[in-house]
C-alpha cells in the first residue's frame, strides 16, 4: 500500500539549516520520517511561470496576442492598435490615454513595412470610430481583470505553480511537483469559494498547462493525493 504523507512545512534548506542545532537534531529525524518533502525546484520552472504570468496579464488586461503587433509585455507579442482603441473607446478621449500621441507620431515617422501609411491610415479611421462609439467600454484598461478575462483554474494553477499559496485558509503544495491526475484530484479535493476548481479533466488540464508554457520538475513528481479529516496527503 502506498504511503502517504502531509506536505512538510520546512523546505529541505530550512531543515538542513536547523541540524546545526544538536538539541533538535533528534526531533528532526522523526519529523523527517513523517512529512513529504517535495525535490528542488528547478530554474526552468520558475522561468515558465514567469512566462504563464506575462500571459495570463495580456489575456486580463483585454490585449489581443499579435506577432510583430507593435507591443510586447515582458516576452509577449500584442497588437498594440487594438490595445490603445480599446483604452480610447473606454475613455471617450485621445487625451486620456498616455502614450497615444507618441504612437501615432512613431507610425507617421516611421518607414518600416509594419508602420507604413496605409497602417496609419488605417489606424486613424478605426480611432475615429472609437471616439464616435456611443457605448463606451465601462472597464479598466489599466488593470488586470483577474475575476472576469482570465480561467480561475488556469489562474491558481500559474500563481501556485513553484510557490505554497493559501487560498481560502489551505496551503498548498509547488503544484509543479504533481503529475496531471494527481494535479487534477487536488484541485478538486480543495475548499476553495468562489470558483470551482475540480470541473475540468486531465485533458483539459494538460492542454492548458502547455498552452501556458509551464514546466513541472523532471522527476519525483507527486502521483497520489488524498484528503482526511481537512488534511491532505501525498505520495
């Protein structure tokens, strides 16, 4: 029978730091027996998520995903156009929208295929319409809309990837260290409020984590979860 264990509260760095102490040295080793201790979690998954969070915040602020679009945040292409017409037709003005006038001036200046005149004039007649719209967008276009642009199960998933998040009072685990299945059943084992995690399938699962880029660490992965009594455990 598969043994399983509560996720430990110390990293192995921590643990390691306090066998300095020959009075804890002991109680240590008992804890130590008794706790799962995730491997170490590699640069390359911390790297992906940096990059699932870039995505996650182009997709939130309303961007459209554009190759050679004229913007990128962080590593990630956006159609810049479509981005100052949307803060235009929120804000009702040209004046309210920091950075636009620069950009019409860059694209009237410039003599690259993509910031030719038939762009600008195109460009102007869609900030035309814009300004003439009558139903403004009634959004932030400055900040992120994580509760409405963005899947809530994506969203846990990319912040709790190589990071203990608590979400509604639970602690969870690196979710890097778990195999989709495991990952899967987790989610749905989890009291979190607002949103369901546990609705979607290991396909869907696995699509969206390498849709998002993300890494899992290479080996030691996390195969087996259970939950008694409000506790989980792992194996």
């Amino acid at each position: 029978m598969k043994r399983l264990l509560p996720w430990s509260n110390l990293s192995l760095e921590e643990l390691q730091s306090f066998y300095e102490n020959a009075e804890l040295k002991s109680q240590l080793d008992g804890y130590k027996q008794k706790v799962f201790f995730p491997p170490k979690i590699p640069k390359a998954c911390f790297d992906s998520q940096d990059h699932a969070i870039q995505l996650l915040i182009v997709k939130c602020l309303g961007y459209k995903r554009k190759d050679n679009g004229g913007g990128t945040l962080g590593d990630i292409p956006y159609d810049a156009d479509h981005m100052f017409l949307m803060k235009v037709e929120s804000a009702g003005s040209v004046f309210a929208v920091r950075g636009l006038l620069p950009y019409i001036r860059n694209l009237w200046e410039s003599d690259s295929p993509y910031q030719s005149e038939a762009h600008l004039n195109r460009f102007l007649i869609r900030l035309g319409r814009a300004l003439a719209t009558k139903k403004k967008r009634k959004i932030d276009t400055n900040v992120p809309d994580w509760l409405h642009n963005v899947d809530q199960t994506e969203r846990f998933i990319v912040e709790g990837w190589c990071k203990r998040i608590v979400v509604d009072g639970e602690q969870w685990p690196p979710l890097c260290c778990f195999t989709t299945p495991a990952l899967v059943k987790f989610l749905r084992l989890c009291n979190v409020k607002h949103c369901k995690l546990g609705k979607k399938n290991s396909r869907t699962i696995e699509k969206a984590i390498q849709r998002l880029g993300l890494v899992r660490i290479p080996r030691s992965r996390v195969n087996f979860v259970e939950k008694r009594l409000g506790q989980f455990f792992f194996g």
